[in-house]
C-alpha cells in the first residue's frame, strides 16, 4: 500500500508548484480519499456481518458443549 502514497509535501515545496500542478495534486487527492471512504465503508459492513454472526455461531457452540456434556 505504500506504494500508493504521495511523496511528503512540505508548505514551501507546494509554493514551488505551479496553479495547475496543485489543482492536479488536489484532484488527485480527492480521488484517494473518496477511495479510501469506500473502503471505510466496505470494512464497516464486514464488522457488522461479523458482529451479527458471531453471537450465532458462540451460541451454537455453547450449545453443542451442554449437549455433549449432558450426553456424557
């Protein structure tokens, strides 16, 4: 992911930039954090599916360890 990353950008590095290179690093920028939100989103639905299933699947466990305790 690192790879992605922009080079560090200093006040007095973008005073050298020309109107034209800030608006391409601002378009640029904008492209990364709109990226960035989808994949917040993505990982915020995974967690609630996992949030759901893992009561499901705890209860199902404790049930099938009171099984096998009664069973024995």
């Amino acid at each position: 992911m690192e790879k992605d990353l922009p080079p560090k950008l200093d006040r007095e590095s973008l005073k050298q930039l020309a109107t034209e290179q800030l608006v391409e690093l601002i378009m640029e920028q904008a492209i990364a954090i709109e990226k960035l939100r989808t994949k917040v989103l993505e990982l915020e639905q995974e967690i609630k599916k996992l949030k759901v299933s893992r009561p499901k699947s705890f209860a199902i466990a404790k049930l099938f360890g009171l099984l096998r305790f009664i069973g024995n």
